[in-house]
C-alpha cells in the first residue's frame, strides 16, 4: 500500500509540475489567449509551485524516481505507437471532402 501511495504522490507532483510549467510558457507564448481563470502573482506562484513539488519529489525514495521514468517511457511508447495508426491527419480520407 504505501508503494502505490508514494507512486501516486510522485505522478501527482509531477502533473503539477507540467502545469506550473504550462502556465508559464501560455503567459509568453499566448498572452491574448482567453483566460476565465488567471493565475495570481505570475511568475512567482507558478516558480513557487515547480520549487516545492520538486522539493517534495526529492524526498521520495530513488525507487520512485525509477518507476516514474519507467512509466513515462511506456506511456511515451503507448501514446506514440497508437497516435502513428489512429491519427487524423495520417489518415487522408479524414481530411478530403467529397464533392
């Protein structure tokens, strides 16, 4: 129980940390974009929040760090080989229209 604990910490902090990062790169990349939600004090909260998750990440045991890369690599595997055979646009006859 407390190895699927500690996974799920890992993956949770991690998410969070992907979207702290996210903030970040939208506010330069796309500061038109519509926001119904805006984050306070960028960039300090979103570096604050990227500063603590690794923090707490680091105090995780090293057994956790290599289960997470495992995991992102299959994912990887996964989202990529699946994506190559069922995408939209590798499909042509998704993107022609009949007249």
């Amino acid at each position: 129980m407390r190895l699927l604990a500690e996974l799920v910490n890992i993956g949770t902090l991690f998410a969070f940390i992907i979207v702290c990062i996210a903030v970040l790169i939208m506010r330069k990349k796309h500061p038109e974009a519509d926001r119904p939600f805006r984050a306070p004090f960028v960039p300090f909260v979103p570096l604050a929040g990227i500063a603590t998750c690794l923090i707490l990440m680091l105090s995780l045991p090293a057994e956790n760090w290599v289960r997470l890369i495992v995991w992102l690599l299959i994912g990887f595997v996964i989202y990529f080989f699946y994506g190559r055979k069922h995408s939209a646009l590798n499909n042509t006859k998704v993107n022609t229209k009949v007249s």
